[in-house]
C-alpha cells in the first residue's frame, strides 16, 4: 500500500475491499496535522503511520472520527495524539465496548469474512471512546489550512460527520452517502439533508470512505440517484 498525495495539504492511505479498510486520511497545516478515521485494527493504523514516516510527515496530533462503524474506528487506542468524535458516534462506540465486555469480539467478528480477516492474527479488539466529544460543528485551525468538522444528517448512520479542508475544497464524507449497514434503504429524506450539507461547503472533491476520491457532481448524482 502507498500513500497518496491528494492536494496541497492533503493526503490518504486508500481504502482496501478485502479487509473492508476505509480511506485514512492525513491533513498537514504548518502547525498541526490531524488523519480523518481511525482504520479497522491497531494494524491498519501503524501501517498507514508507517507509511507517513517514510514520506516525513509528522504523525497526526488529532483523529476525527467519521462515524462509530468498526472499520473506522477500531484502531483508535492506537491513534496518536487526541481523537474526536460527535456526540452520538461516541455514545454507539460506548455500546460497541460494552458488547465486546457482554459477548466478547465474537460480537463484531460474526458480522463478516473482511473483519475476521483484519483480526485472523489474533490482534487483540480494543475499543475505547474518544478524547474530545463535540456537537454540531468545530474548526480547527491547522496553520495556513482550515479544517471545518460538521455533524450531518445522513442515511448511512445517525452520527455522520464531514471534514472540510477549506484551501483545498476537498471533503471527506467517511460512508454518509451509502444506504444503511448491512442491507437497509438510503432514506429520502436524509440523502436530500446530505445533499444540501455537501452543497453548503462548496466542495469540488470528495472523499468517500471506500472509494476514490471524486468530484462532489459525482457524490452527489450517486447519492440521489
Ligand atoms: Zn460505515
């Protein structure tokens, strides 16, 4: 796997189908840097920061979190720095530890072959909450780049959130767009919230969380669609 150079400030270590790895992505401003999601297991993440020290780039001080699924956030004991996470994404991840202390991993490893595959080397299930839990909206000064981190309305999940990267014009959406896990619908009403939240930024690229980055046209026609 490589890491890839997006835009001026932005770069990501691709999604992956087989172990159901999201996009991490990496944000790098004169002062600070922070990764969009956290990864699937402790191994996704020190592969994507192995990847960051080999191009020189500073290991992220921050981790915002996209939505509690598993994929994105089972690796953050091992984030470094502070991660944050909305309101809600922190109340499922809550349940997610305690479903692993009621049953075991057992919980999530029958959910499919792509996590029994990212835990088949016996690499220990950790999950814990998030450092920072925010509502609504925050905006991040990261030197000479903005990032805006926006609670949305999606049909994917309850607890989406978007991070703009304002010089860039580019927007990580995590897996908003998609319908609900495992088979749901992708409601209406929520896909139009989302919609208009995506226009509102005025981004021109997107960045899904298992897919490659695309033009927002793209993201939008594929979400009303
Ligand atoms: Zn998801």
């Amino acid at each position: 796997m490589e890491l890839r150079k997006l835009s001026e400030h932005i770069w990501y270590m691709p999604f992956e189908e087989e172990r159901d790895r999201p996009n991490l992505g990496y944000i790098k401003g004169d002062k600070l840097s922070i990764a969009v999601d956290a990864g699937h297991s402790e191994a996704h993440i020190r592969e994507f920061y192995a990847l960051l020290r080999k191009e020189g780039l500073p290991l992220p001080s921050l981790t915002v979190i996209t939505h509690w699924h598993w994929d994105h956030t089972f690796a953050m004991h091992a984030a470094n720095g502070l991660t944050i996470a909305n309101k809600t994404t922190n109340a499922h991840i809550l349940e997610c530890i305690q479903k692993i202390e009621n049953n075991g991993p057992d919980a999530f490893l029958n959910i499919g072959d792509s996590i029994r595959k990212e835990y088949s080397g016996g690499q220990e299930m950790i999950v814990i909450p998030a450092d920072i839990v925010f509502e609504g909206s925050l905006t991040i000064d990261l030197g000479g780049c903005t990032v805006n981190i926006l609670q949305t309305e999606a049909p994917h999940t309850d607890d989406s959130t978007l991070v703009y990267v304002c010089e860039d014009k580019t927007l990580f959406i995590g897996d908003a767009t998609c319908p609900q896990f495992p088979h749901g619908d992708r409601d209406k009403k929520l896909a139009n919230a989302l919609a208009d939240k995506i226009r509102s930024t005025g981004a021109v690229t997107c960045v899904e969380g298992h897919w490659q980055p695309v033009e927002t046209e793209d993201t939008l026609n594929d979400l009303l669609s």
